[in-house]
C-alpha cells in the first residue's frame, strides 16, 4: 500500500475544479473538509474513517469522506482519478461529439406500460431527432404498478412492432426489447422464449433496493451472468431529485415524486461481470435518476465496461434527454467507441446475439 496524503488529494481535487470553472460550491466543499480534517490528529482521521463517522464532522460530507477514506487505503481517489482522466478535455465538445455519435435509445416506454404515449408517437418523435433506431422496452409482468406486461401481451406486443416498422420511414426501425425485472434471486422476470426474440434485453432491479450490500451484489451478478441480459439499467436506483423541472404525473407513473438513496453492492465485481461477459452499464439520462453517479462511470470506464447512454423515457419529448447522460460521460471520459447505440442497429444486433446461451 502507497502512503497518500489525504489532506492533499482534498485540496488537489479542489484546485482541479476550480480550474475547470466547476461551480463554487464544489470547490469549497473540498476545501471546507479538508480545513476541518487539518484539525484532527492522524490517528483520529484514521479511526474516523475506519468507522464511518467523518461526517459526523461540520464540513465533511459523504464524497468529501469517500474521498479521504480511499486516500487513507493508499489508493487514488475516485473522484480524483475521474478529474485527472478528463483534465485540459474539452468537456462540452466532447458531450456534443458523443451526443451527435448516438444512433438510436436503448431504453424506451410506451402506454403499453407505465409510458404516456402510443408506439407511434415514441417512434415518430425518434425520427424527428435524427434517431435510426428505437428499442422499445416496457416493463415485465412483476411491476405492476407500471402495467408490466404479461407473456401474452408481449406477444401481442411484438405482432404490433411489426406492423408499425412496416409503415415507418426508411431507414428507421423499432427495435423490440423490454425492461425485466431483476428478481429476488436474480432471475429475469419474463418467459425464456421471449427474451430469446426480443432484440435488446434491459434488467434492472425494481424491488427491495435496500438489500444488503452482498446480497444485492449476488443478486445483480445472477443477473449479468444470464445470457438474455444484454444492459445493465440504472443500477443504484437512485432518485436525486423529486421530478425534473416541468415533468407532470402524465407519462410518468413509474416516477413517483420521491428522492430515493442509491443501492449498496460490490461495484468493482457487478461492473468486473458486466465487462467478462460483454455487457453494458446504461447511463440513465432522466435528470431526477442521474444514474449511475459520476463515481460509479469512472469505475466502469475502469472496468473496461461497455455502456448505453438511454433516456428511460416515458414520453416523446424526453427523448431528447440524451445530452444529459451525454455531459456526464463525458465528465467520465467514456469513450465513444464504448457506447453501444453509437454503433449501427446491425452491430447491435450482433452484439446482443454474440451472448451465449
């Protein structure tokens, strides 16, 4: 193990921001938690960290002591790493570069679920964007507080694509696919034989998201080892804000007004599995989710994980949420080439079929 000095990383991580012109208020927490710690014998910041009570301290918040913690472990903080990786990077070029790489959305819904709108509707309003291909992934049969769809629905579901691809544009395709629950066990909630047809497989964990951190990694492993999973989506769950500026109930029953915390597990084996096994980590682009957070991206970049960079919309005009999950790729140093709906649909395609069953 290095001996890092963890006062230092704190105040280099402050100069950093400030250098790229990162708000205030950024810069001054960093520089608040390390004043307040420059207080505080080495012993007691070690014990402090070791305990988890850092911020128990005024001035020191839950970054600022992951932050400290990892620099006591001899590591590099997260935090740090991320800034270093994108440090003299033309952060809002790059997030317009990635936006204009992006083909299509992974992660869409419609009224057949929780979504505000028709099929149609979610699929003109992709073309309009410059979209070439829309995954349309409503919810499984277990959520029904958003109207998953049952088997049979499914099925209705996929006949209904089909007819509706034979009467849009040229050059533009719905592709199918669903949003499953990632169950209990870590089983998927859906028929086999279904997800076998579908196109793009999302999973993503609905229930109980306040599991025991091993219980929750084994749950999310089970998951990214199952060859019909295809993208891990919005994997803490979290909800940072109670609903983006504008956005009404209509078309978003799925998104209570609520905060929620983010879901404990082992990150480095959830995003480790996701990298062995070919699978991508979804940037969630709805402003109230912000998932995963910046710390978790950088880690995956790490990882040599494959991502998805998806609306999770639940109405046409939310398509155009991308450039969210944009900037905070970018914010991570995600490489383009990393992103899996900058590819063709036919590289997608191939993708998702290069799984193993």
């Amino acid at each position: 193990m290095t001996d890092r000095d963890p006062l230092a990383d704190l105040r280099r991580i402050a100069f950093l921001l400030e250098r790229a012109n990162e708000a205030t208020y950024r810069v001054r927490a960093f520089r608040s938690a390390a004043k307040t710690l420059a207080e505080l014998p080495a012993e007691e910041l070690a014990a402090r960290a070791g305990a988890g009570t850092l911020t128990e301290l005024s001035g020191v918040g839950d970054v600022t002591a992951r932050t400290v913690t990892e620099s006591l472990r001899g590591e590099e903080p997260v935090y740090l790493r991320r800034l270093t990786a994108t440090e003299g990077v033309d952060l809002e070029g790059a997030a317009a570069a990635l936006r204009a790489a992006l083909r299509g959305d992974c992660h869409t819904h419609s009224d057949w679920s929780d979504g505000g709108s028709p099929i149609e509707e979610m699929a003109l309003a992709a073309v309009d964007l410059g979209h070439e291909y829309l995954v349309l992934t409503d919810h499984s049969p277990r959520l029904k507080v958003a109207r998953g769809l049952t088997p049979d629905r499914l099925r209705r579901q996929l006949d209904h694509v089909a007819a509706v691809n034979a009467a849009l544009p040229e050059g533009f395709r719905i592709l199918t696919g669903i949003e499953v629950d990632i169950l209990d066990d870590g089983s998927l909630d859906q028929e086999e034989e279904l997800l076998a047809r579908l196109d793009v497989v999302v999973g993503s964990v609905h229930s109980n998201l306040r599991d025991p951190q091993a219980r929750m990694t084994r749950r999310m492993l089970a998951a990214i080892a199952n060859p019909h999973l295809d993208i891990l989506g919005h994997c803490t769950g979290r909800m940072v804000t109670a609903r983006p500026p504008g956005v009404t109930g209509a078309g978003d029953r799925g998104h209570r007004a609520r905060t929620r915390p983010p879901s404990e597990f082992d990150a480095d084996a959830v995003f480790a599995a996701c990298a062995e096994h070919g699978k991508a980590v979804e940037i969630n682009s709805r402003p109230e989710r912000q998932d995963p957070p910046k710390r978790l991206i950088r880690v995956a970049v790490e990882a040599d994980c494959l991502f998805a960079i998806n609306t999770d919309a639940h109405a046409p005009g939310q398509l155009d949420w991308q450039g969210f999950g944009c900037e905070r790729a970018a914010r991570c140093g995600v490489p383009a080439d990393r992103v899996v709906n900058t590819w063709p649909a036919g590289q997608l395609l191939d993708w998702t079929a290069s799984h193993p069953g």
